[in-house]
C-alpha cells in the first residue's frame, strides 16, 4: 500500500494545496471539499452557492474563488 503524498488526505479527498494547484475543479471535486454528495453539489452551483464558470459543456469551479469563500469572503463576483 502507498502512502498518501502531501496533496492527498488519507481519505482521498481534495485538499487545500491540491486546490492551489489546479485554476478550476469539477463540482464534484468542490462537493468533497465541502463534505457534500454529488447531487448537492450540482444543486449548490445551479443556485449559485458554488462559483462555476461554463467551458464548453463542462461546468468548472474555478479554485481561487471557492477558497475565498472557504475564508470567508461571501461576496459573489460577477462571472
């Protein structure tokens, strides 16, 4: 068995430097951050309560603005 490297929790979920590192993840990838399920996940960006921006048909969460909330900053900007 490999040990989890310094981007991965035990769990296998995202983590902070994983998020530092890539400019967008998917919805899915957002909803483990934020201990949701898929389709909580998807009904949070539908509504508005995940940042996403749209690149072609992917629905992307782009990182730096989901940390920002993660840290408090509500404000939504416009996309």
């Amino acid at each position: 068995m490999t040990e989890p490297n310094a981007t991965q929790s035990t769990t296998g979920t995202t983590t902070a430097p994983t998020l530092l590192q890539k400019p967008t993840i998917s919805v899915v990838e957002a909803g483990k951050v934020l201990g949701i399920g898929r389709g909580a996940a998807y009904e949070a960006a539908r509504r508005g309560q995940i940042p996403t921006i749209k690149i072609g048909q992917r629905l992307r969460v782009p990182t730096a603005r989901l940390l920002a909330i993660l840290n408090g900053d509500s404000r939504q900007p416009q996309s």
